[in-house]
C-alpha cells in the first residue's frame, strides 16, 4: 500500500477531485493548511501597500491505495493541479505498513 500526499492550490481542488474519481479513487482525506515553498512566499499589494504573505493558502490531499496503479494516481494530480506557475504544490509518496478499519477492525489492504 502507498499513501499519497498530494499540496495542491485551492482552486484546483474540484478539477482533481474529479480526475482521481475518474480513475476509482472515491477515499481521500482533504485539509485547508497552510504552507511555502522555495519561493518563501509572495508580496502582495493590500489597499495600496505592498504586504509579504509568507505562508500561502493550500490544499492537502491524503490517499492510500493498494489497487490503482501509483503512476495514474500522480499522473491525475499532476494534469489537473497544474496551473504552469510557481507554487503549483508538490506530491509525496509515502509506504503504508498497515492500515485497520476501526469499525470492524480489517486490517491490510481490505481497509482500505
């Protein structure tokens, strides 16, 4: 099993969610964070005066799978997030020792 992180902008978040559903990936986890890359932020114009913003805002999906091949996975993210500017996010791919459904407490990959 492999858990895919995926930094992606906010406003692309529909467009990927809706490639990874094409593709049979219906589980993922979403969170609003918070973060930078190498550019270390922006400066930004705020009612007539120049502002650094240093920590933009993203989008974080979490997904583990064990049945759809990892490359379509990063292939769908990597096609809908990418905008061709900087920031565009990054993707991280991580091995899944274990996974347990708590509700009925399957273990491996029928958990997930």
């Amino acid at each position: 099993m492999k858990m895919v992180i995926a930094i992606i902008r906010p406003e692309r978040l529909s467009v990927v969610r809706t490639a990874l559903e094409a593709i049979g990936i219906v589980s993922m986890t979403i969170s609003e964070v918070r973060g930078r890359g190498a550019q270390k932020g922006v400066v930004q114009e705020f009612r007539g005066q120049q502002v650094q913003v240093d920590y933009l805002p993203k989008i974080k999906i979490e997904i583990v799978i064990n049945t759809t091949p990892l490359d379509d996975v990063i292939d769908a993210i990597v096609e809908n997030a990418a905008s061709g500017q900087i920031g565009d996010g990054k993707i991280f791919v991580l091995d899944v020792e274990d996974a347990v459904r708590v509700r009925t407490r399957e273990r491996g990959p029928a958990a997930v």
